[in-house]
C-alpha cells in the first residue's frame, strides 16, 4: 500500500511540472472537494464507531479537548503540554495525508495544489479543528524549495486556551501546527516545519502559519519562545476582573461577549464598518450593549489609539446639551466664567459615542448635522469654527424613522446618521450566549467583592435560561451582581439570589420536590397574590410532598450549612434557641 503513494514531488514529476505557485484557490472545485471528503466520513453509531477512509474517528467536545488540554499546561507546564499537543496534531496529519494519497494521488492531472495543500486546509475544517484558507505558496520539486502560508480562523485551541487562561503572549495552537507539520512532511517527502506567527489567543485577527522544509529555518527561528506556566494563571483563580472573553477571530477588545449567530451577525457588521470612518447608527432596546459595542468598535478601529467619549444625550437636560457636545466660549451665557471644549473637540482623533439621539433638542440637531457634514463645528457664544475629527456612532432605542415622521427628528440629519446601522438583537434573541455572559459576569463581580461563586443551582442556570430579560444584558449583569453577593457562604448561587424576596418574575415560580430538584411549579405564570412570596413558599412546600419532619430537617440542615456549622448562628436564623438547636439535631442525629 504505502509503497503506491506518491510524493509530491513525484506527482509534479508525472505531470511535467517543477514549480506550483497558488494563492488562494481553496474553491476550485478541484478534487477531493470538500463534498468528496465528507463522503469519506462514515457514521456507524449502531457499532460505535466513526470512520474516515479506513481510520476510525472520534467526535470530542470541544471542552472536553480543552480541558485536557488545560490539565496538561497546568500539571506539565508549557513547553511539554507544546510538545505533546504538537505530536498528537502531527500523527493526526500523518494519517490524513496517507489518506488523501491513497485515494487521491493517482492520476492527478489536474490540480495538483488542490489535491494536496487545499485538502489538507479542507480537512482541518472537516475535523472541526481550524477554518484554514491557503494564502499563498510555492513549491519547487526540483529545488526542494516550498514556502506557503495560512490563515487560520476560528480555531478551537486559542479559543479554549482563552477561555481557561485568558489572552496569550505567545501563538497556542500547537496542535495545528503539529497537523500542518505531519500533513505537509507526509505529502512533501520531506520534513517540513510551520511556525504560528499570529494567533487569535494574543488578540490578532486571525492565526496565521508559514511553512518551509526543516533545513531552511534558521536555528533560532524555528525555537518560538514559550513563557513559564507561572505565567498563566487559570480563569477560575484570577484576582482581577479581567473582562477578556475571546470569540473567534477578531482582535478582540475583551467588551463584548457573545457566540450566538444573532450576536455574531452585529459583530461581523461591526468588523466590517471597523476599518472606515462610516458614520455607524446603533439601533437596540435599552441595555442590549450600544456602549460596549461602540467601544468595542473604537477599539478594533485605526482610530483605537484616540480618545473614546461617550454621551447619554437623555441624562443632559435640553440646555446644557449644545454646550456640552460643542464646548462654550467665556461669557457665552451667566456663569460660563471660562472656555472649555466640548465633546466633540475632546473626541478629535477619536470616537464619539451619542447615546439616545433622539432625546436631542432640533436646535443642537441642527449643530450635529453640521458636525457631521462638514466636520465643523463651534463653541456655544463662539464665532470661531472649529475643525473636528470625529468618528461618530449613534445610537437609539426607538425608532428613528418613525421620530422623523413625528417632525420630532431632522429628516436630514437622520439620512446623514443612517449610513451604517447595525441592530442589536435583545438578549432573549441570543440565549445561546446567557452562560457565556453569566460566567464572564460571574468572574467580574467575584473579583470584585471578594466573593467566591462555585455554582449554579439546576434551578439558577434553568431561570436565567427561561427568564426574558426586558432590561436585557444590563439586567443579567445586574442579577448576576447581586447574586455574587448574596450567595450563601458554601459558593451556591440558587434562584432566591437571583431575584429580590417577592420580585420573582411571574414566569419564574419554581418548587423543590421531594428529590431536593428545582422544577418549575404548576402555577407558574400566575402573578403573585397577595402577601405573595410567602403564600407561594406554603404551595411548594405542600406540592413538594414532604413531611413536616422532613421539612424540619431540611431547614436545620440548610441553616446549619450556610453558617458553616455555627449552631448559635443557624439557631438565630431559624428563629430558635441553641437549646432548641440542638435538641432537633440530636434527634436527627438519632434518627
Ligand atoms: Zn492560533
């Protein structure tokens, strides 16, 4: 068998060519295709197996690879953890190589690059591992001469590498690197080495390789620098509130959060408007996360090194707000005793952020649409004009358009904002990104107060899955604050401290069974009556069908649990004496 397959170079050889030079036809359509790959994976679940050509495969979580992933960094440090990822990727390179030399080497008239260089990059992906596109690169079989690089997006390993120890200072995705190694040395005949250059783990935009055979990386080149594992520190244990929280390529600004398709689609357009000066009009509900988005726009944009302002045009009463956004001269008005500059001029260089525009009064309407036009604007009691250069983001929770039809909106100044808008969907259109936004809020308020969050009830996470959110990720924040602060002293964050004693949402009626398992109560959705919590309180512990006794011993318990054991305490929560106390827990004890 082996000895059929063909090198590379021998390939090239059969088809009268010494040189192949390509860039960027992953889409030729040549073979194996992408769809002729995947019919080469095989699932047999009625026998447990997975199979691909003739290798069996393994469908992995990608939390269960990081994970290992995570132990291995933690119990054999950096460079070993490096060392073993890059193996494991080289076998798994190697084996797809014989695989694709084996079906498809023969007779390869046609496109040679397709055949190796694009399946290898079609693989990665079909695997689950790495969007990987083939930029650029050239082979010479007869020199033995092969540089190429790749662009690498979305890859699992600096996603999970960032998610257990936040961004990196060198590139993380080994196991690429090991695949790309073991794939190109298998099809080459002869070893080939690539190197990570950027990684989405250090915040760039995408991962990016170059390869060329062993012999031509300089000694000192091909040894990347690692860090010691001092140095990475595991999310759960960080003592500061850091707010990294990395989502597929991007150079991330460690703001907004998120991995739903409805929060990707915002994020992509905002990628796409990033890199120009376009005027952006975000449109959302209240608390959806305009300023963070906006901030996060700031950040990815060439205008990242200058000043980002931002300004609630709702929370500056109608006089004040031309004065504020446009600066005021000295004796423009009673007590103006200095000039100073407004928003605008401190925003020169940078982002401006317009909070509810449509608060705006139609005279400082009028001075924006100025702004905005020319890129001019003047102090209030000024005559001077002065020369701004702002990038202007807008935002509004109603509807614009419908203001202008109100004539409470300039039509004009409207068209000139709505250049580029981009919709923030409401949390409750992106549940998919709550858990993501618990644990990143989790992790800010912890380190915050001081507080230590080891879980969520069933009944926790199962509310804060069901719950609507009118206040949207603002709300979830809030909630979440409030629950890093008043989780019992044993870490557990259960439904009572999401939500404030009789502030239960109507929607969120929850009972304990018998089992000790939060379900949802029969009267779920039933406002509360009167006197309110405590009536529903009597209803679950009679739907629960326990006992009194068993009720009994469950408060004791629980009251014992969250004083860590101090009866006196625990006895003062129940309403008790220690005597009393003590006498119910010597007959449990007995029981
Ligand atoms: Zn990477």
């Amino acid at each position: 068998m082996s000895g059929a397959w063909l090198t590379l170079a021998e390939v090239m050889r059969q088809t009268g060519r010494s040189q192949i030079t390509s860039d960027r036809n992953w889409d030729s359509g040549a073979s194996p295709t992408l769809r002729e790959l995947f019919e080469s994976l095989k699932f047999t679940p009625e026998d447990g197996r997975i199979w691909f050509g003739d290798q069996r495969m393994l469908l992995v979580h990608a939390a269960a690879y990081g994970a290992l992933r995570q132990e291995l960094i933690s119990t054999l440090g950096l460079e070993k953890a490096r060392e073993l990822l890059m193996r494991m990727g080289h076998v798994a390179g190697t084996k797809d190589a014989a695989i694709i030399r084996n079906r498809w080497s023969h007779g390869a008239s046609g496109d040679v690059a397709s055949i190796f260089f694009n399946a290898g990059a079609r693989l990665h992906g079909l695997e689950g591992l790495v969007k990987a596109l083939p930029n650029r690169f050239t082979l010479n079989a007869d020199r033995g001469s092969y540089r190429g690089t790749f662009t690498w997006q979305g890859s699992v390993e600096a996603a999970e590498h960032v998610a257990a120890f936040g961004l990196s200072s060198v590139p993380v995705c080994w196991m690429l690197v090991g695949y790309a190694n073991g794939y190109a040395s298998s099809i080459n005949g002869m070893e080939m080495l690539y190197k990570e250059v950027e990684c989405t783990a250090m915040g760039a935009p995408c991962c990016r390789s170059i390869g060329r055979p062993a012999k031509d990386w300089a000694e000192d080149e091909s040894q990347v620098r690692f860090y010691s594992v001092a140095e990475l520190v595991p999310r759960g244990s960080r003592k500061t509130g850091s707010d990294d929280a990395h989502t597929g390529c991007g150079p991330e600004p460690q703001i907004v959060v998120g991995v739903s398709p409805a929060f990707r689609a915002a994020r992509d357009k905002l990628e796409k408007v990033a890199g120009i000066d376009a005027t952006v009009l975000l449109e959302g509900e209240s608390g959806v996360g305009k300023e963070m988005f906006t901030a996060t726009l700031h950040a990815i944009s060439p205008r990242a090194n200058g000043p980002f302002i931002a300004v609630n045009c709702a929370a500056i009463p109608d006089t004040l707000i031309e004065s504020e956004l446009f600066g005021v001269e000295r004796g423009a008005f009673t007590g103006a005793t200095i000039s100073r500059p407004g928003r605008f001029e401190r925003a020169s260089g940078g982002t401006l952020f317009l909070d509810e525009i449509s608060s705006m009064s139609v005279i400082a309407q009028g001075k924006l649409l100025r702004a905005v036009q020319e890129g001019i604007i003047e102090r209030v009691g000024g005559v001077q004009s002065i020369k701004v250069d702002v990038r202007l983001v807008a935002a509004t929770n109603v509807d614009l358009r419908k203001e202008v039809d109100a004539g409470r909106f300039r039509q004009d100044l409207y068209f000139r904002l709505n250049v580029f808008p981009i919709t923030l969907p409401p949390l409750r259109e992106r549940r998919d990104d709550i858990p993501l936004l618990m644990q990143h809020f989790v992790e800010r308020y912890s380190a915050k107060y001081g507080r230590k969050v080891e879980v969520f009830t069933t009944g926790a996470v199962d509310a804060l899955l069901r719950y609507d959110y009118p206040g949207n990720v603002r709300e979830l924040q809030n909630i979440i604050e409030r629950a890093v602060i008043s989780a019992g002293a044993d870490g557990v964050v259960d439904v009572q401290h999401l939500f404030p004693p009789g502030r239960f949402p109507p929607d969120l009626r929850y009972l304990i069974d018998a089992n000790g398992v939060f379900r949802e109560s029969e009267s779920s959705g039933k406002p509360a009556g009167e006197g309110g919590a405590p009536n529903g309180l009597v209803a679950q512990v009679l739907d629960a069908g326990l006992s009194i006794r068993q009720w009994d011993e469950r408060l004791c318990r629980e009251a014992l649990a969250r004083t860590n054991g101090n009866v006196a305490k625990a006895a003062r929560m129940l309403g008790l004496s220690r005597a009393q106390l003590n006498y119910r827990l010597r007959r449990l004890g007995e029981a």
